[in-house]
C-alpha cells in the first residue's frame, strides 16, 4: 500500500474493519466535514393523555393509567387486512399480555360493539377498574386515532413528507394547473351531471366501498352536501333497517366532501377535533344511537344556525348527573341513526332519506360484491382506474364559491306558494333570500 493510500486516500477497494489502518478517523482539527448536512428532523410523535404515542412495527400503543405500579396501554396493529387489538400491562417496563389479541376488520376508531365489551370485560376482570371508565377510554381512543391515523401508521416516517391534512388535501385551488381548472368546470357543466356522479360513485375500488343503485338517497345526501359548502344548512338521516347500505352510502357521499367523522357530541369526544372550523358536514356515526334512545343526547339549534348538543354526564367527582352543553359550529349534520331527537324549529331542514332495501336493489348489491376479485384482478393489471372520476368530482366541487343571485321580478313568484298555511312564513322568505 502507498503512502498516500496509507493516509486515506478514497480509491480503490474500501477499508475493511478487520484491517490496521493509520487516520481512520479524521482528527477533530480536521474541517472536510463541515459541509456535511444536517440530520433530518423526523415528523414529531403524537401524544395521548401527556405521554408519546408508542410505534410499533404493525401498529401503535396508547396509555391508558397507571394502577398497583403496573401501566395499561391499548395496543393496536395491522396485519393482512386485519386489525388486532389487546391489552398490555407493564410492570418494571416489560410488557405482558393477558388475554387473546381481537381481530376485527376495523381499528379502534370504528365502534365494535361485541370487540369493546370484551375490552372492558378483560380489563375490569384484570384491575378492577369500573367499566364505564374503561368505556369512556375506549371512546376517547377512538376519537383521537381517527384524527390522527395518518402519523400513527407505521409508514408516517417514510411517507411524512407527502402527508398532508385530508380535510384540505384536495382543496388547494392555487395549485391546480389552468387546465385542470377548466376541465373540472366542464365537469359541473355537464348536461348529464347526475349520469357522471352515478358513475363516479361506482367505479370505485371494492376496498374503497362503492354505490350501485340508490338513485334517490345518493343525489339527495350529495346535493345537500354541496350545499353545506355553500353555507346551506340541513339534517340528513339514512333511514332503514341495519346492513342494507345506510353506512356505505353516508361514508362513500361524505367522502366527496370536507367531513368529520365523530361518535360521540360531547366535549371529551371533540376535544381533538380542532379542525371543526375547516369542514362542512359533521358525520354522526351509529356509536350515538344508544345515547339519542336514552335521552343522553339532544340537539338544539344555535343563534347562528348551527347545533348546540346537551349531552348528560355523570361527573366523577360528585357522582351526579350533568347537562354539558356543546357547541357544534358546523352547519349540516349527517347520520346513519334515526334516534337523534330534534327540536320542531329543525323540521324546515331536516331530511329523511330513506335507502333502496327493495329486493332488485339486493341482488344487485350481492351480484357486485361477487364481481370483488374480477375488479381487484383488474386493478393490479392496471386494466381498469378506480377513483379517478370520484377524484375530479371531489376536485370540482371544490372550485365552488359564493354568489349572490338577484332574481327579478321576484314579486311575481307569490302566485305559486300558497297563503293557506302560515307554517311555512319563514320558509318562504328562506326560498327568496337563497
């Protein structure tokens, strides 16, 4: 070896750890490592109950409290499709398991009923900790995944740099080409725009869910959706017996728009969604309906047209019962339960739409879902392109704006409403002024 090579030359075969070498490594005078760049920040870790967030290979971990010097966390991970759910105990830092992990299609943020009864039942059995508290975890866990499934997802690190918040993700208009613009007007100046939402609404992929058929539900719960962006304010109640589509068309709908998904109207189950101010529907999930049945839950209307929620509470210090009133600032609500009870001031905007549970409307559905493998085969070869219609559909809709139309002559319209029925005053003036 030369000298020159002796001294660190950087040619030639790569030093090896096993071999002697003089300057292996650069004396602290030495300045040919100052242009090296900065480490890069890694995205900050989400904190749950003032303690970080624990990321696992498949999943995460979530504090729940600390008893007889043992701390309880909720674990959730996914693996094939599956979400598994345990508890874990940690003594002297080393985890242990008690009981058999849960699988279930959905994580911790979509209510399981039978899965979060035997939650509650494995940990109270553990600790002793009272149920509705282990309860009142679980709905708060929930609540905080969904609003931050994103960072918590084991790929967040790899893939920080494209996250960005879905409720604006496709509502940057500054940043859509000229062309593209155009093109999504054209879009909502179609003649047949019914025909290309129909469209846009099934050719989806079957893992994304997708609409066949419920002409009238999907067109209603859409337009009003439309109009929430618009600073219209409605109600809209899927309406009909369990599993025949409630669920899918509120989630397939609502995904055209700026939602938040919520189970829960109290304070506790909006405490993190701080971005009510950026959406227009705020999507009440069925994790409500027994809150609504037992009178636990009620809605009111705000001053400014929006939603008051008086929910009652059992407050852990007194144990008395409380009224908690919760002020909903966004304008249009959508639900899949038909148990929310509603002031009469709500019934001029309060719209029962009821699904398509008709026997055509069945076999179309069960002949779809056993075409799920043909369309999946598809997608991988790259032979047909799902969502890209929903995509545009939900880009156009965000061009929308806020006009103010003057029509003329208005006077001349007071020959087709009726003056028999002094009910619908307000309407009327509602109907002039929109």
């Amino acid at each position: 070896m030369s000298e020159q090579r002796g001294k660190g030359d950087c040619g030639g075969t790569p030093l090896s750890n096993t071999l002697s070498s003089n300057n292996k490594y650069l004396p602290d005078s030495d300045t040919s490592m100052i242009t090296l760049p900065e480490k890069l920040e890694k995205p900050s870790i989400p904190h749950f109950r003032e303690k970080p967030v624990q990321i696992l290979v498949d999943g995460f971990s979530l504090i729940f409290r600390e008893i007889n010097d043992c701390e309880y966390w909720i674990c959730e991970e996914q693996k094939k499709g599956s979400y598994f759910v345990q508890w874990l105990e940690f003594r002297d830092t080393k985890p242990q398991k008690f009981h058999r992990m849960l699988s279930n299609r959905n994580g911790l943020d979509v209510e399981n009923k039978k899965r979060d009864q035997s939650l509650v039942k494995y940990l109270h059995t553990r600790t002793g900790i009272e149920k509705d508290e282990i309860s009142e975890y679980l709905e708060e866990v929930g609540i905080f995944i969904g609003e931050n499934r994103h960072s918590l997802s084991p790929e967040y690190e790899e893939n920080s740099e494209d996250g960005n918040n879905t409720l604006e993700e496709h509502d940057q208009n500054d940043e859509i080409s000229e062309q593209k613009r155009k093109e999504l007007i054209e879009i909502l100046k179609k003649p047949d725009l019914l025909s290309f939402i129909d469209e846009a609404l099934y050719e989806r992929s079957p893992d994304d869910g997708f609409i066949i058929g419920e002409v009238e539900s999907k067109h209603t719960l859409n337009f009003n959706c439309v109009g929430a962006r618009l600073g219209l304010s409605t109600i809209n109640t899927l309406k009909g017996a369990s599993s025949i589509g409630k669920t899918n068309t509120a989630n397939v709908v609502t995904g055209l728009h700026r939602t938040k998904k919520v189970g829960s109207l109290s304070d506790t189950a909006l405490k993190y969604a701080e971005d009510l101010g950026n959406i227009d529907i705020l999507y009440i999930q069925e994790t409500l309906e027994e809150e609504f049945k037992n009178k636990e839950t009620r809605l009111m209307s705000a001053d400014d047209g929006g939603f008051i929620a008086e929910t009652t509470i059992k407050n852990p210090k007194t144990g008395e019962f409380e009224v908690q009133q919760t002020i909903i600032p966004v304008k249009t609500l959508v639900t899949t339960t038909t148990a929310i009870e509603l002031d009469p001031e709500f019934a001029s905007r309060n719209f029962i739409i009821p699904v398509d549970d008709s026997e055509e409307q069945t076999k179309r559905i069960l002949e779809e879902n056993f075409k799920s493998t043909e369309k999946k085969l598809q997608e991988i070869k790259g032979e047909m392109d799902f969502n890209t219609k929903y995509t545009d559909l939900k880009d156009s809709y965000n061009l929308l704006k806020i006009f103010t139309v003057l029509i003329p002559y208005e006077s001349d319209l007071l020959e087709i409403f009726p003056t028999s029925n002094p009910e619908p005053a307000g309407t009327l003036k509602n109907s002039c002024n929109s």
